[in-house]
C-alpha cells in the first residue's frame, strides 16, 4: 500500500489585491445574487464566467419546488457559456453568496456537483480555469478548477 499526498494550493486575499479584471468578476458574481431565485434555501449565490474572448456570462442559482430541479450559480453559469459560446474556454469563474441580508464573511464553497462541471470544464477546452471564490472577510483564488477536485472523473474514466 501506499500513501498519496494532495495538497492544494489557495491564494487568500482581499479585494484590492486582486487584478482589476477579477475585481470586476467578484462585483458581477456579487451582483448577480440579485438574480438568484432562492425561496426555499434563502441563499442567494451569484456567478460571472469570463471567456478567453472577453466576455462575461453570468449565472444566479435557481431552485425549484422539486428540488433536484434546480441549479446552482456556476453550473448555471458554465452550462450557458458552453451553449452559446461552446469554442472559446472560460479562463475564470467568481463566485458569491449573500444571505441574511449579507454577503458571507467566509468564502461560499461550491458543491460536489459545481467542481465536477468546473473541472471537465477545464478539461474540455485543456486549460486551467481559475476560479475565485468571494468572502467579506477574504477571498479565496485557487489557479485550477483541479484544486477544488483534485481526484476527479473524465471521459476516458468510462473506457474499459
């Protein structure tokens, strides 16, 4: 047997440590909790994917009555970049929560669910995407979607 070590690196700041570019992804994911339909968790999360062309796609999370029927910020966000701009990666994905009349003082971490779309993201188009995830109190930037799931499942896991 042996043991295998992973370790992940984050890079934990504040707003104006960030370049201008990801200050204006963290306003957009910020804004974009605004858009979220969250009457059932009251936990409004907002996301801004920026493409390697520039532009800006912005995803809010929606639920659903049935609960399995809705979908969360960023993959709401990854899957509309994917349908309408399916040739040009996504070089960076912010993310924020509000809730209780507040945006969270710690980083929002995404789900299982989130980091898988993020990571075959990165992998469909074989380059890393960073993703920077909002606090108040700091903000966390991870340089890969990889570092979120380092362990994660692709195409060729299906291959025998």
């Amino acid at each position: 047997m042996k043991e295998i070590v992973i370790e992940t690196k984050i890079r934990a700041c504040q707003m104006d440590e960030l370049t201008p570019e990801e200050q204006e992804l963290v306003v957009i994911a910020k804004s974009q909790t605004k858009n979220s339909y969250c009457p059932y968790s009251k936990f409004h999360v907002g996301a801004a994917a920026k493409l390697d062309n520039g532009i800006i796609i912005r995803g809010a999370n929606q639920e659903n009555a049935a609960y399995p029927s809705g979908l969360c910020a960023e993959r709401s966000a990854l899957f509309a970049a994917g349908a309408n701009y399916p040739e040009i990666p996504v070089n960076t994905l912010a993310i924020a929560c509000y809730t209780d009349g507040h945006f969270t003082e710690n980083p929002g971490s995404p789900c299982g669910s989130c980091r898988q779309v993020m990571l075959e993201t990165e992998h469909r188009y074989g380059k890393p995407m960073k993703v920077i995830l909002y606090g108040e109190k700091e903000i966390y930037v991870f340089e890969s979607a990889a570092a979120l799931l380092p362990v994660g499942f692709f195409s060729e896991d299906l291959e025998g």
